[in-house]
C-alpha cells in the first residue's frame, strides 16, 4: 500500500510460531499481496465472487481482509459496508462478511482510495496464498528472507509483446 503503510514495510522479523485466528502458526503463511480493484461508475456485476470463493474454496488463497471503498464526484471517500453495496437484492456479497483480520489501517484505505477516479468504487483485498505457503515456509526455515516481489499488469505484459511482435 503507501510508503507509510504498516503492511509494506521491510523489517526482518524472528520467527513467530504462534497460531493467527485460523489455529496456523504464523511461519507457516504464505506470500500475503493485497490488489485494489476499481468499478468505474460504481458498478460491479460480481461476475468475479464466484471465482473468488472457489479460490477459497480450494485452499489456493485465503482472504484476510475484504474492504470496499467508494469516492463520490466530489473526490469524498466512504467505506462502504459489504453489506450495503447493492441494495438490489442481486449481488449477494454476505459470504465476505466479516472478511476484516485488523491488518489495513486508515492509512491502507487512503492509499487505496487514491488510486480510485471520482465517481468509482474499489475494493481492497488482501489474501494469503496458500498455495505457495509449503515453500514460503520451507525458505523461512532456511533463513531465507523475501527482500523483492512485483506484479505485472496484464495489459503492460501485452503491450511489450505486440511491440515485440510488431518490431520483429
């Protein structure tokens, strides 16, 4: 999230063996990334929840904290309650209910929310990847220590590629 943000910050940590709210212990996490996705004109049509609670289901990743944010014209931020997100009957989100661990502060949702255009809505969600956690775990063992990870946006990726394929 921000620079100040207490999630992204690097410090190396002594192992912690003590059980999260799941009875895990903590070591035994996997990579945690959070995405901020945003619905232009505040629609969301919850194609995507399905695939998410599949990807839960399965034990691929685990959610710690789902949070939806909105910015009126106005540039005015609201966290808006899953609950509250619809009110049509139609998209029913009450499966993330409770989806909070206490890890984003006001901090994270500011950052989030600035990322968002007026008039959108975003959600911030942050996920454990279980499935790399036998890896995570093993390298931690081992005295290893993540010191870089990124993402690449699909739309980048496709970009470089046509350039690619256009130069050649």
């Amino acid at each position: 999230m921000s620079e100040q943000s207490d999630l992204t910050q690097q410090t190396p940590q002594t192992p912690r063996t003590e059980p999260d709210e799941l009875g895990e212990p903590i070591d035994e996490m996997g990579p945690v990334d959070y995405v901020v996705v945003e619905f232009p004109g505040n629609r969301m049509t919850g194609e995507g929840f399905p695939l998410l609670v599949d990807l839960v289901d399965r034990g691929i990743i685990r959610i710690l904290d789902l949070t939806f944010v909105g910015k009126d014209a106005n540039g005015a931020v609201t966290a808006l309650e899953i609950a509250d997100l619809t009110g049509d009957g139609r998209l029913d989100l009450a499966v993330f209910e409770g989806a909070q661990s206490g890890l984003l502060g006001q901090d994270d949702l500011e950052a989030a929310a600035a990322a968002v255009e007026p008039g959108n809505s975003a959600a911030l969600l942050v996920y454990e990847n279980r499935w790399a956690a036998p890896f995570a775990a093993a390298l931690r063992r081992g005295g290893a220590q993540l010191v870089a990870s990124g993402r690449l946006p699909v739309q980048a990726l496709l970009a470089a590629l046509e350039a690619t394929e256009n130069a050649s």
